[in-house]
C-alpha cells in the first residue's frame, strides 16, 4: 500500500496535476505528470463513471493501479505528481496486475521518468 506522503490528497493537486501536466498514454493507461515540490513522488488514480459503471469494477481497477505502482515507485524519480487511469475498453477482470505494472514501466521509462 501506498504511504500517506506518496498520495495525491488534495483537490488543488488533482487540479493542478489536470490542468498543467504533460500528458502521454501507454497500451492500457492514461498518464498525466505534473512536477511538485516535495521530495517525494505522488501518485493520484482515476477511473471515471462514464468508462466503468459499477463501483465494483472502479474500486478493482483503482486497486490493481495502486498494486502496480506500489511495484515500480522505487524506479520512479522523485519531485513528480502522477495521475494514472486506465483507458475506456479494459476490464479489470481482464487485466493482471503484471500486465499493468509493465505498461506503466515501459510508458514511463519513454518518457524518461524512471530513474
């Protein structure tokens, strides 16, 4: 599980994140990287109602992103904010962890977010 320090919390940086970040998207995720300036990585995951009707299935996805990141944030540099969903037409049912987990590494690594 992700750490309180590691968590996007607030409203203003979700906002901040959307609004001025970079964006790219890899096979299965959308990414939107915005810099910070704390020490620390923060990571933040969406996953809309308009893509994903049940909660159920949300709360899943929501679950496997954090378990994915949770794997590779050690990799990631620091001083970054991270917004991370999973694009319309994936399932989480579908979809292991592992797969997840990879994507986002690859997507990151060419962007040169990794360390």
């Amino acid at each position: 599980m992700l750490k309180q320090k590691n968590r996007l919390k607030n409203k203003q940086e979700f906002e901040k994140t959307f609004r001025y970040g970079s964006f790219f998207s890899s096979k299965f995720l959308i990414i939107k990287v915005k810099e910070n300036n704390c020490p620390e990585t923060k990571f933040g995951f969406v996953v809309g109602k308009n893509s994903f009707k049940k909660a159920v299935e949300r709360n899943q996805i929501k679950r496997k992103l954090r378990a994915a990141v949770y794997q590779i944030q050690f990799k990631i540099k620091p001083q970054l904010n991270l917004i991370i969903g999973l694009k319309k037409g994936f399932s989480a049912k579908n979809l292991k962890t592992e797969e997840i987990s990879r994507d986002l590494e690859t997507a990151l690594k060419k962007n040169n977010l990794l360390k």
